[in-house]
C-alpha cells in the first residue's frame, strides 16, 4: 500500500519537474532548510527566555516576534518538505 502511495507519488508533474531543473531541486531543499532554521533559531531563545535569561528583556515584544518567526519557519518547513 505504502510502496503504491510511493510510486504515484514518483509520477506526479511536480517530481519530474524536480527531477528535470538543475536548480528547483537544491532550491526546495535550501527552503526547508531554512524554515527549519527558522523554527529552531527561534524556539530556543524564546524557552532561554522563559528559563530566566535576558530577563531585561521584556517578555511579551520578545514572544510576538519570536513566535511569528519560528511560524514563518514552520510553514516554510512543511510547504518545501
């Protein structure tokens, strides 16, 4: 069931179309590397901030920007998985 699911998949337009650019394939992949860069550069300070460091630094400008961000990140991971 699981090798079907593969091999239609292998077939659709958009996998020859990564298969056949030089560039849509290392492009896609840059871009899930950089939602998941996102998502973890912004997940780890945000939980130092929530343990106590930087405790100059107000919470709640810290939180919308980093949430977004890591947002951002998630999205562009899942799209370009």
């Amino acid at each position: 069931m699981i090798g079907e699911w593969l091999v239609a998949l292998e077939a659709t337009a958009l996998a020859g179309a990564l298969r056949s650019s030089v560039w849509a394939y290392p492009l896609v992949n840059a871009a899930h590397i950089l939602g998941v860069a996102l998502l973890v550069g912004a997940i780890v300070p945000l939980d130092l901030r929530l343990l106590g460091a930087w405790r100059s630094v107000p919470l709640a400008p810290f939180w919308r920007v980093l949430t977004r961000t890591a947002g951002a990140g998630l999205v562009l991971a899942i799209v370009f998985g």
